[in-house]
C-alpha cells in the first residue's frame, strides 16, 4: 500500500487567481475571521461553550432508517433552533 501527496504552499495557489478571485477570497476570508474571533471571545466570556456536544440526532426515530440508508440524505441547519434537521 502506498500513498503519495502534494503540498503547495498558500502563497503560489493564491497566485494563480485573478485579481477579482482573489478580492472575492478576500472578502471571505474577513468574515470568517470575524465571525470566529467573536465566538472565541464568546467563549471566554462564558456565554457559549468552546465545544457544543449534540444531546440528540438530527433526524427522528422515525427517520432514522430512511436517513441512515441513503446516501444523499443531508441535514439542513435550522437558525430558530441552532441545530441541523432533516
């Protein structure tokens, strides 16, 4: 058994993108960095914890065959609730 893999650096990946591309990454990359700087300092203030543990499955006894069995079945985030559903 074997394995081979490629590292490139981020800096020659970036390189080949065109000037809108790389605007559009950008912008991206700031809202993530300032939507997990807020919950990093969420998490040391105490009002959300570092890791939230799942207290129960997304799906229903009743779903769990049909989810379970099909391979494109995915769970849709609810933002009333903070948790994913089928």
């Amino acid at each position: 058994v074997g394995a081979e893999i490629l590292l490139v650096h981020p800096d020659y990946l970036l390189a080949t993108l065109g000037r809108a591309q790389l605007d559009a990454y950008a912008a991206k990359l700031a809202q993530r960095e300032t939507a997990a700087y807020r919950y990093w300092q969420d998490t040391f203030v105490g009002s959300r914890p570092f890791v939230q543990v799942k207290a129960a499955p997304p799906y229903t006894p009743d779903q769990e065959k049909r989810v379970l069995l099909d391979p494109r079945a995915r769970a849709q985030y609810d933002p009333q609730s903070s948790e994913y559903r089928f």
